[in-house]
C-alpha cells in the first residue's frame, strides 16, 4: 500500500479518469488494491478513507479491525481449540470483506453473515443476528400462564410442539399437577411427529442449498404429510397452541390411527428414497465430507446440542438422559456420528427421522384411554356443559380466562430435546397469573455463535452447506 | 385487564428448597470447600430431575465457574438475565452448566452489584452472545467481555427492553366519532 500515491495529497496531480491509465503500468501487472483505487475519484479535502477490509462502517455492529484480539479470535474461530494452519502466503492484497445476506435464500431467514475472504478462503465470520426481533420474551410476561403457549409457539416456527412441551413442563413444575397419561402419550406422539416434519424440511433445504433441487420437492413433499394430521388434529399447520398447561386442548380426532398408519407408510418410503439419492451421490460426498468441523470439545464450550453435538460424537440425548412426558417408556436408540461434519450431521438426522417413527409406532400402539388433560378446576376450564349446571364451574370458567391461574413462586429450568437441540425454558414465577420471567434458551442461539468454528479456513462455497447443516431457525434465534 | 405478577420477594427462591451447608455430592462438596462463601441448594421437583442451584457472590463468580469447568461442569449451556425490580442487588445473572459424564446440571445465579460483574467467556466461549443478549436486553454490563455491543435490538435502541421499569408501549384507540356523539 505504502508506494500507492495519495490520490487527495498525494504528489500526483487531482485525479482524472484518465490520468491514473497514462501513470499507471499496465494493467495486467497492476496489484488489485490499485486496480480498485484507479476508478475512485475522491471528493478534495477528504480524509483518504480506510480500506474497507480493515473494517467496515457499520457502527458497533462492525467486523472489528484486525488489530482488536480477543474479538478478533471469536471471529476466526480459534478460541477453543486453533485447529488449521494459517497460510502466511497468502497475498494481503486478496482480503475483501462480503456480506451475505439477510436477504439472501439460502441463510434460512434473515441471517447476516459479514466475511472476510482472502481469495477464495474464509478467514473471518461475524454473524449477525436480530432481524427477526419480537420481543417475545418480553411479551411471555405479560400473558397469563395458560396463553403462554400461543406466544412461545412462534419462536422456532418449525418445531412448534417442542415449544409448548418445554413452556408446559415448567408450568406443570411450579403447578404441581398430575398430567393424564393419554395427555403424555399424545404430547410424544405429536412432538415426535414434529421432529419428522422438522427433520424433513432440513432434508428438502439442505439437498437444495447443496445443489440437489429436487430434493427440496421431495422432502416438502413427505412433510406435507405431516402437517396435514397437524392441521387434522390442531385445526392449523403451525403454530398450534397444541400442548398446554394441564394436557392437551384437545382429543385426538376420530380415526387418527389411520392418518398414523399412513404417515408411518408413506414417510419411510420417501426417507430411504432421499437415503438412495444422496448417501453415495459423489457429488453430495464431495459437498458434504470433512466440511464445516466441530469437535465435542468446541461442542460443549459454545453449547452446540442436538443433532450437531451428536454428529461429532457427543452420545447426548435429554429423551434418554433427563426424560420427560414419559418417553422413557418407549425403545428407542440415539443415532451418533464420528466426524462432526456436515455428513454426518445429516445422516444423524436421517436416522433421528426412522428413530422418531419408531416412537410414533409404539404410541400408535400403546396408546392409553382416558383424560387428554388435568381434571384440576384451578387449572383446566371445565366443560361447556357443565357451566350450565354448576356455580363452581361458572366461577372456574371465568377465573381462568380473566385472571387465570395461579403459580406457586419459584425458579424452573426445563429442557426438551427439540430438533435443533436443547430446547430450554428459565420460568421465574412471582406466585401471581403471569409469568415474572421467561428466558427461552435457543438451540439455534448458540449454533449461530458456533459458525466461525465451522466456517472458517473453508472455501466460500462451503458457507452455504455448513449453515444449512446446523438446521438454524432464525425465528428461534432472535425470538 | 388483570394486574401485573406480584412483586418477587426475597424469599421466593427458597420456597421448598433444602438448604444444606455441606452438599452430599462429592463434586459439589469439594466445591463447597474451596468456595466458602458461596451457598448451595439442592431440591428434586415432582417432576423432573434433581436441581442443583449455587449461589455465587459476584466477588468470586468467575473463579467458581471456572472451578465448576474444572471438577466436570464442562458443558455450557445457558445464560440470562433476571430483573428483580425492588430486590437488592436489583438484576441476577443465571448461569446453566452440564456434566455429560455425571448426567447433572448445576445453576449458578449472581446477584448483580450496580449493574456490571465480571464476564466469564474467558472460561466458556459461549457465554458471549448470551452475556451480549443480557446486555441488550437488560443493560447489564460483563466487564472483561471482548465484544459487548448489541445483539438482538438495532445499536441505536434507547433503553433496555426486558428490565421491569421498560413499558411494553401501547397504541392510542382512537374514537373518531366520540366528538360528534351528544
């Protein structure tokens, strides 16, 4: 940089478009920072302007200078364990910084990734989240304990059941109620059923970000089946508002044992076609192997969960170790990989599905009779009928959906195992109708803080496999 | 409308807890030992597995978490930030650690003096977009912390949206035709 002329001060005369050709070399054995310099024209006066690969102008939210270190290693993902070698060759001159996204169809949302590249190399990620802000935790406390579900619902818009089961469980902690066992069964039922769907679409968008487009046809294709029982049993395909506090809201329909056998016939069939498209496609191999590396121990020091801590070894399923709902009643095995890279992220993920379906098999036949919720007054509205009859249910009725029910203070910490990972709920409880304090840890919070350990030092192509392969919801992110 | 949650008191947190001087586990115990001053409570929900709280003072809250790492909390999982409007010290910082091999969580909850304590992503990198997410939320402040700035909200944002003095806002109703109505 130090032989290029001032072009404000400098001893060259005021720039012209013209002038820089007739002084320079030859184009061909120009630097690229001069070639970029040769058509800038700068207004006179001006500070000559920092390059913009030693950082960006974007306020607090900047790719820091190179010179700022701690911050600096977050962004190389160095700071657990340094595990690639630094080319020193590599010509200063090559650095440029790119930003992907928001807007951009293959960040699953709105995610911003600012890079720094040398050549093709990634050398530096920030990314930067926020776009997709609601508040929700915020808006948690403002709602009674019973509308909580319908606001908790939309965080990781893909795997809604997995929501409201965690918000439940807290409640039901500090409620100290008995769930029905039919209220357990279905909440397993249709949570597992939401891992598939979940795990589905992760096969559809992570074929597509790869470059396998038809992928994306078959996997929406099978999830369709999926939500169609949602929307059979919940009346919506999203958000259901499904799981609450004291059971379920509702039974299951007539006949859901047919919709079952059929989605436990057709998804199995549409899996092992995905498996039989990609599992030895060279290509996909090739996208896919040694890409995009997370070792356990990088594992646990970023909280990375789920099925990305799986696929680097880590034998880590809260269904075994910390059961909830009963699922302990059901067989069922943990899938683990070896590599940790995008592959086995997604053969962790392919197996979770016929895992999940095997659950979904034993419900289907153990399914036990009885209460889809808690006969607590406090806590379930009694039924229609019977306000007509009785003082106390009229009372009841109106209690909870004006004020609603209390909760015993205390702090609750309840994890489920979402499809993304730990899904966990921090309840603070005041004792009063509304929750004090809802703090919602995000599986994707903390996979979106592990990018730079999995991006970095890998080809820029490679940004778009490794993202897809951490399954990020952004509305899980940001909440 | 109904009212807000009742205001937190101090004692809300030991609401049927066991408070026990000396844990019987052995890896909290040994924990106990070397940190006197912290205060552990154990307690089994009726629903759910065996909950393992420690309440560190400020003074010693790195060097405990950094402890905990050691003695087989290695697993980071969680970080937030609790506003108890009235309480002293006011904000709380709650940290969640795992043991895979021993199948136990140990939550660490800080009573925040002012509103800045020390950062611990120094011992777990993790904790840095979550001690950003509490500083955006809550404003508290992680001295040490390489990158404190904004996360979720835009930089330019005034204020600190889940403390409990933050209004949720509100949007006027407006009657047009109350005016003409006599």
């Amino acid at each position: 940089m130090s032989d290029t002329p001032n072009l404000v001060t400098g001893d060259l005369e005021a720039p012209t478009i013209e002038a820089p050709h007739d002084a320079s070399p030859p184009i061909e054995s120009d630097s690229a920072d001069r070639r970029r310099r040769v058509h800038d024209v700068w207004v006179a006066g001006t500070e000559e302007p920092e390059w913009v690969r030693q950082a960006t102008d974007e306020g607090a939210q900047e790719l820091l200078p190179d010179a700022d270190e701690p911050a600096l290693a977050t962004q190389r993902g160095v700071v657990v364990s340094d595990d690639y070698v630094v080319d020193d060759d590599v010509d200063e001159e090559e650095r440029q910084i790119i930003n992907m996204g928001p807007q951009h169809p293959s960040t699953h949302g709105v995610l911003r990734l600012q890079l720094e590249l040398e050549g093709e190399t990634i050398r530096r990620v920030k990314p930067i989240i926020g776009y997709l802000h609601t508040g929700m935790e915020k808006t948690a406390e403002t709602l009674t304990w019973l509308q909580g579900p319908t606001n908790v619902t939309r965080m990781d818009y893909l795997s809604p059941f997995h929501n409201e089961l965690a918000y439940s469980l807290a409640v039901e902690q500090l409620l100290d109620v008995d769930i029905p066992p039919r209220a357990q069964a279905i909440r397993i039922l249709m949570s597992e059923l939401n891992r598939v769907s979940s795990h589905l679409l992760f096969l559809a968008t992570q074929g597509m970000d790869i470059g396998a487009v038809s992928m994306m046809i078959y996997g929406w294709r099978e999830r369709e089946v999926c939500l169609a029982f949602f929307e059979k049993v919940t009346g919506l395909r999203m958000n259901h508002n499904y799981i609450r506090p004291g059971g379920v809201a509702a039974d299951l329909p007539d006949g859901w044992e047919d919709d079952v056998e059929e989605l436990l016939s057709v998804v199995p069939a549409g899996v092992s076609e995905y498996e039989e498209l990609l599992n030895e496609n060279p290509i996909f191999l090739d996208r896919t192997q040694g890409v995009g590396v997370i070792t356990p121990e990088e594992c646990k020091a970023l909280g990375v969960t789920g099925p990305t801590a799986r696929a680097s070894g880590i034998d880590w399923d809260l269904r075994k170790v910390f059961p909830y709902s009963g699922i302990d009643a059901y067989e069922f095995d943990v899938p683990v990989g070896k590599h940790g890279d995008v592959f086995d992220r997604y053969i962790v993920r392919v197996k979770e599905v016929g895992q999940s379906l095997r659950i979904v098999r034993q419900v289907l036949e153990t399914m036990p009779a009885g209460d889809y919720r808690t006969e607590d007054r406090k806590v379930t509205p009694p039924p229609r009928k019977r306000i007509d009859e009785s003082m106390e249910a009229l009372i009841h009725h109106f209690k909870i959906f004006t004020e609603g029910f209390k909760v015993s203070p205390g702090e609750v910490y309840q994890a489920v195992e979402s499809p993304r990972g730990e899904l966990g709920m921090y309840v603070v409880s005041t004792g009063g109708a509304r929750p004090w304090r809802v703090h919602v840890r995000a599986p994707s919070f903390a996979h979106v803080q592990a990018l730079p350990v999995m991006m970095t030092d890998s080809l820029v192509a490679d940004i778009v496999a490794t993202l897809a392969s951490t399954d990020p919801v952004l509305g899980d992110v940001d909440r | 409308m109904t009212d807000q949650p009742a205001e937190p008191t101090p004692d809300d947190a030991a609401a049927e807890a066991v408070h026990l001087p000396v844990p019987d586990d052995p890896i909290l115990a040994g924990l106990a030992g070397a940190f006197p001053s912290v205060e552990f409570v154990s307690f089994s929900p009726a629903a759910g597995p065996q909950q393992d709280i420690a309440h560190v003072p400020a003074a010693v809250y790195p060097e405990f978490v950094a402890a905990a790492r050691d003695s087989g909390f290695d697993a980071f999982v969680d970080l937030c930030g609790v506003d108890y409007l009235r309480r002293d010290p006011r904000f709380e910082i709650v940290v969640n650690l795992l043991s895979h091999e021993r199948r136990q969580r140990l939550r660490i909850r800080v009573g925040v003096p002012g509103d800045v304590v020390a950062s611990i992503t120094q011992v777990f990198e993790g904790a840095s977009f979550y001690e950003r997410e509490a500083y955006d939320l809550f404003g508290i402040r992680f001295s040490g912390h390489p990158d404190l700035t904004r996360i979720l909200l835009p930089d330019e944002w005034e204020g600190y949206p889940l403390r409990k003095d933050y209004s949720v806002g509100s949007v006027p109703v407006q009657f047009k035709e109350a005016h003409q109505a006599t």
